[in-house]
C-alpha cells in the first residue's frame, strides 16, 4: 500500500475524476489508514511504498506490478501521468529481494486489469491495458490468460468490475454491465455460480473489493452485496473510502497483492 500523502485530482483520466471536485487530504489519510490498520488486525502484513510527490495517484497501490507465484510482472502505464509511478513499484520489488521481475513490453495497469484465480489470469482490456499484455502475462506466469473486454468508461480497469473472493475455489463476484456480451458469456461459462452485482452496488465500486478467502473488505456503500456475501459463508466489512473514491479507486486499487 502507498499511503496518500500526495493525494490530489488535479487531471481526469476516468470518468470519477473531477478535479473542480475539493479533495480532502487528512480525511483520504485518515480513510486510508482505517484500511490498512483492518488488514493487519485480521493479520495481514502490509508492505508500505514510499509516495513520491507529483504522483498524486499512487495510493492507487494496485496498478504498479501484478505478483504471481512471487514472480513480479511490472506495470507500463498508459498515461504519461501515472508513467512514473511504475519505476517506484521497481525499485520496491528489488530492494524487497524479488528474483524473478519483468519489465513489460506492453501497456498493462497491474492489478487494475490483471485478477488471479486458481485456475486463470483474467485480464481486461479496452481503457488500460494492451491486449497485448494478455500474451506477455501468460508467458511471463505460465497459466492461461482470459482477455475481458471493458465497455462502460466508469469500469475502466477489471478492478473496478469483478473481483475474486476465493482463489482457491475460483468464486468471484463481478458487474456484467461493465463487459461486452462474449465478454459475459465467457464469464458466466467459466462462473456459472458466481455473484453478479446490480448496477447500484457497482456504482459505489462494490466490485473494487479484498477478499483473503474468508473477509470481503468492500465499499461500505454497497449495501446490496453484504447479504449475498454472508450468504456465501463470507464476512463482508464495510470501509469507506469516499475521498479515495474521487480518483476513480477503492479498497482494490489502493491494494497490491504479494502472492509468493
Ligand atoms: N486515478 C487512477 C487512474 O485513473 C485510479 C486508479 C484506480 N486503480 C484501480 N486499480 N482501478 O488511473
């Protein structure tokens, strides 16, 4: 996690950034660490990255590198904005000791666009990330990627339209507004039983959720996802992220996993 010392919505590159918008930097601070104080009392540990100045959206954690198997596939963004964030992410992972770290040939957003599954690398497209990078990160991990098309500007990266809540069973939860219709056919082929969000929820970012398995840390906001979740056997827990969520993220994207 980054925290947001340098938070600011000064340029719009998704359809949540208003930068006539106010943004208040202590109650972001404040949300932020609500976040990061939840994951280490249910035991997580929480790596911390260095936020640099001029880059005001990288508390956006998420889109920096997508970790697999402890191999690092490093992040190449697609605004010149955000471009200097990734070589932040790399000197993290190489000081951290990571052996195996890629610099991508293509435009990929991290975890914005990359999910891992047990069985898949579910990959969007058409915002963000390259089509291209599909390929590289199958390569690069060595498990089959599933290229999602994204339709809807307000779900720009995958994050921010399907999130998974076991790895180990592949259940997942996603908005089948936010993708194309071979897109949902793919979905509901590989997730015939997987939880679909109604366009409320998705529209607070209720997708934009961490589940280690047991707990769903969501946007508090999307009411409508709490019941289906416990039904599931899950713990959903509530956060709000309201200042993060003027950026365009939420508990996700200000959350890269370090899967060894
Ligand atoms: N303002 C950021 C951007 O548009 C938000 C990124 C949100 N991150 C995410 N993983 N979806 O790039």
């Amino acid at each position: 996690m980054c925290p947001p010392a340098h938070f600011m919505v000064t340029y719009s590159i998704n359809p949540w950034m208003d930068p006539a918008k106010p943004v208040d930097l202590p109650l972001a601070m404040t949300q932020w660490e609500d976040l990061r104080d939840r994951y280490r009392a249910l035991g997580h540990t929480v790596e911390l990255l260095e936020p640099l100045p001029g880059l005001p959206d990288m508390v956006y954690a998420a889109n920096g590198a997508t970790v697999v198997d402890g191999r690092v596939l490093l992040a190449r963004f697609a605004h010149p904005e955000r471009e200097g964030e990734a070589a932040a992410h790399h000197d993290w992972f190489r000081s951290a000791g990571y052996a195996s770290v890629h610099e991508p040939a293509h435009i990929n957003e991290g975890e914005g666009d990359f999910a891992v599954t047990s069985s898949y690398v579910l990959a969007g497209r058409g915002f963000r990330s390259s089509p291209l990078s599909h390929g590289e990160a199958q390569e690069f991990f060595g498990r089959p990627v599933i290229g999602l098309d994204l339709v809807d500007p307000r779900y720009y990266h995958l994050d921010t339209a399907l999130s998974v809540l076991d790895d180990a069973t592949d259940d997942v939860m996603y908005y089948p507004g936010a993708f194309s219709p071979g897109s949902r056919a793919v979905l509901a082929r590989l997730f015939p039983d997987a939880l679909r969000a109604t366009e409320r929820d998705a529209a607070f970012l209720g997708l934009n959720a961490v589940s280690d398995g047991r707990h769903v840390l969501l946007p508090q906001a999307a009411v409508g996802l709490f019941e289906p979740l416990r039904d599931r056997g899950y713990e959903p827990i509530g956060m709000d992220l309201g200042e993060l969520l003027k950026g365009g993220g939420s508990v996700k994207c200000c959350t890269q996993e370090l899967r060894s």
